[in-house]
C-alpha cells in the first residue's frame, strides 16, 4: 500500500477524491458568535452588574459616608480582625502546603494517596460544618472545651477559633498549586545536586524554590483572597460579637440586616477591590505558571 492510499479516508472508495480533513473546533460564524454573545451575556448579568453595583452603592451617598461607613469602631475591628486572621493563616497554609508539596512529588511513601485525600478535605466539607467540628472539639461542651476554659483559654467564639477555621477552609490552596508542578518536573534536578554534594538546605533553596516559586505566589494569593472573604466557617465560631469577632462579611452581613445599606456596601467595596486586586495578580502569575510549565515540558 503507497503513502497515498495511507491519507485517503478508510471509507472513501478506491480512485476517489480525499476529503477535506474539518478540523473540530471550526464552526460556522453564526455558532461562534452565538456561544460568545452567551458568554458575555451571561458574565454581564452575573458579574459586571453585580460588581458595578456594589461600588455604586458604596459611593451613591458620597464619599462622605463611605468615609464614613469604613472607619467607624466596628468596621475597623472587622477589617483588622480579618487581617489578622489572614496573616496568621496564609504564612502556616504557605509552611504546610510546601512540606506536603515536597513531600508527595519528591518522595514515595506508604499512605500518599491518604495524605493526597485529606488535603482535598476542605473541598469537600462545607465551611459550615468545618466550624462546628471546632465547636464540638473547643466548644463549652465539646471534647476540650472545658480543659480550655478551667485554663482560662478561649478558642471559640474569639480569635483563635477564627484563626482555626480560617487555616482549615485554606489550607489545601498552597499545595494543590504546588504538587502537579513539582511532580512534572521530577527529581532529576535534585538527584544531580545530590551528587554534587548539596545538602538539604541547598536543595530546597537553590534548587525546588527557584523552580516553583511563581506556582507558589500563585497559591499564596489565592489563600490570602479565601482567608479574608471567608464567611460559613468563621460565622460559626465568631459568636458575632460586635467589635471583637466580627470579620469583614460577618460585619458586612450585621450592618446590612440591620438596614444601613451604605454602610453594608462601602465595607462590601473593600473586598470587592481585594478581589479585583487578586484576579489581576492571579492573572500575571498564572502566565508564569503556564510559561514555567511550558519550559518543563519541552524540557522533558
């Protein structure tokens, strides 16, 4: 059989004319055009309008009550307590999801699949659900609870018990970034290091960080946005006590409740421009990541 009958189709007759090969992704303009007017549609009504309602809200009254709205006591408290959760958690979610990381690309080991699991945990649960196991193990009437409070320790409904939610509900964004990147590029890297005598130190730092380090900014700033928009689980160990466990949506939801819109939406404006702040920075890092990824598999 010559090359030429390889390229004909295998149902075309002998002697006939091949047929053009479609690609698959060409459709008539009408489809395109049809699916893309949907998409924009769609992101219009549940996005653009959304947002664009949000900040015209904020400011209709004037900057004088956003002014207003975003230092009084309570949102102030709000807005410090959710820095601080965020701070607290994003470093310890950074530690963990790069030690898990490591741990599962670099390393073959009984129970990875098990570890691999648990980090997608917080996925799976509800938000809600991972504040009451908190309530159920620190709880006045939980497991712990009444060792923390004979010790004069609180946990729930105080900011340890946020910080706690906060770390659980995040924690998986750092490693999941981090795992597919480091087992694509293997160990090759370091088993030559290795035998050029680096010690474990060297390895990490001039070796796997350099390598993954825009992945790792990736899931860091991820973590960072989930950290201070979070709500189900924080709201069930805050106790909503004004002034002192109220985190930014927690205040957001109480001054809007209570009828005092602009307030509601001038505090809803802040998180809204950290969102907007975090799809442009996930959008300049994600074209690292894609480009790093790029590399490794031409590479390989």
């Amino acid at each position: 059989m010559s090359s030429s009958d390889l390229s004909l189709p295998a149902t075309a007759a002998p002697g006939a004319a091949p047929r053009p090969i479609r690609n698959a992704t060409t459709e008539a303009p009408w489809v395109k055009w049809t699916l893309v007017g949907l998409v924009l549609a769609f992101m219009t009504f549940f996005l653009f309008v959304p947002l664009a309602t949000v900040f015209f809200e904020a400011f209709k009254k004037g900057w004088d009550v956003y002014a207003a709205a975003v230092t009084e006591p309570d949102a102030l408290s709000a807005i410090k307590l959710t820095l601080i959760a965020a701070v607290i958690s994003v470093p310890l979610n950074l530690i963990f999801g790069v030690a898990a990381a490591w741990a599962i690309a670099k390393f073959d080991f009984r129970g990875k699949n098990v570890l691999l699991t648990l980090i997608d945990l917080p996925f799976s649960v509800s938000p809600v659900i991972a504040g009451l196991i908190y309530v159920l193990i620190f709880g006045l009437q939980g497991w712990f609870g009444s060792w923390f409070i004979d010790n004069d320790m609180k946990i729930i409904f105080a900011v340890p018990g946020i910080v706690l939610a906060t770390i659980f509900v995040t924690f998986p964004f750092v490693a999941r970034e981090l795992i597919p990147l480091m087992q694509a590029q293997g160990t090759e890297q370091e088993e030559a290091a290795c035998v050029l005598g680096a010690n474990g130190w060297q390895l990490f730092w001039r070796v796997t960080m350099p390598n993954v380090k825009w992945a790792l900014l990736y899931g860091v700033i991820l973590c960072n946005a989930r950290a201070m928009g979070e709500f189900g689980a924080v709201s069930v160990v805050s106790g909503h006590i004004r002034g002192q466990t109220n985190t930014m949506p927690l205040h957001i939801e109480i001054v809007y409740n209570e009828y005092q819109f602009a307030a509601a939406f001038a505090v809803a404006s802040l998180l809204a421009s950290l969102a907007l702040v975090t799809l442009i920075l996930k959008y300049a890092v994600e074209q690292r990541v894609k480009a790093q990824k790029r590399v490794i598999t031409e590479i390989h």
